[in-house]
C-alpha cells in the first residue's frame, strides 16, 4: 500500500499543512496542489473494495472510430443512450438484461449538423449536442422521444460538448467548447 504509506508522510511530517497554509498561491497553483493532493487520497481509499465485474457488452463493430463514447441511461424503459460518432447516430440499446444489450434502433442525426458529442435523457425526453459543420458555427442542441422521434432543436453555442439536464428536468445545460479553426494564429 505505497498510496498509505505516502498518505502519511505528507500528513504527518513530510508535508507541513500548517506552514503550506501560510503561502500565497495564484488560483491555479491552489486548484493544481489541490488536484495533487486529491489524486494522493482516492488511490488509498479506491483500494477499499469495489470489485468490477463484467457481465455483459455491446459492439458496434467499430475499433477505435469513436463509437459508444458517452452514454444515458433511461431506467423506466431499461433503455441505454449511446453516441455513435462513426456512424452519427444515437444508438438505442435494450438493457433490461444487460448481461445481452441489444440494439433497438439508431437514430440518423446527419440531417442536423456535423457530428454528435453528448446525449442526455431525462423522462421520456432525449437530448443530443450537435456540432455544426464547420464547428466554428453554432451548434445545437435536437429533441427526441424515447423511440427516436424527432421532437425539437435550440441553436446553441459553438461546438456544444456536454449537456446535461438539471435534476427536476426544468432546463438543459450545454457546456460549448468552442474550439478555433486550422487558420487562428
């Protein structure tokens, strides 16, 4: 257990707290030392029991394209949500025996923009963040049903990567990444 052993000498000598506390740091020095420190902590208490097994698997038949990168799991209709960015689709999976998910349908967003970053459910309603073609336009974000209906879409920001809906399900929020083209200096 190297992580304890390191634990300890940090909290009891090897990294005075008291005097750390007395230094100035710039906000990124004190977000980066606080990383650090976190890192140190959650291999020590990873180690306490959790045991992963695998117990069933879903392939796409892609190897290193992109596929089934951010999933959303709807648990009334023991239903998966998956990104598909090789094919550009969202992948419905049946997982209510998830030792054999299974493919219900895809859903094409190829007539909505330029290539899918996140999904997000919440209810009987489905969200996919769409970047647009070029990604230095806006995105947007496209509403479907459960069975892949199409519902809706928002114009949001340049290259929207993450949504999320909040918890009563009142509003959807999108985190845009907005990355430059090959030409920015």
């Amino acid at each position: 257990m190297q992580s304890d052993t390191l634990l300890q000498y940090l909290f009891t000598g090897g990294l005075n707290m008291s005097l750390l506390s007395k230094q100035k740091f710039s906000p990124f020095e004190g977000i980066f030392l606080f990383v650090v420190m976190m890192l140190l902590v959650i291999p020590a208490q990873a180690e306490v029991g959790i045991t992963l097994e695998r117990i069933g698997d879903y392939q796409t038949g892609a190897f290193d394209e992109g596929a089934c990168e951010i999933a959303a799991y709807e648990r009334h209709s023991e239903q998966l949500f998956v990104t598909n960015s090789n094919d550009f689709t969202i992948d419905i999976l049946d997982i209510s025996d998830p030792t054999n998910p299974t493919l219900v349908t895809q859903v094409d967003l190829s007539p909505y923009g330029g290539g899918i970053n996140s999904v997000a459910v919440h209810g009987e309603l489905v969200a996919a963040a769409i970047e647009a073609d070029p990604k230095q336009n806006p995105g947007k974000v496209v509403f479907f049903d459960l069975n892949g209906t199409y519902l809706d879409e928002f114009t949001v920001g340049a290259l929207p990567d993450m949504i999320i809906f909040t918890e009563d399900g009142d509003y959807l929020l999108s985190a845009n990444e907005g990355e430059p083209d090959d030409d920015y200096i």
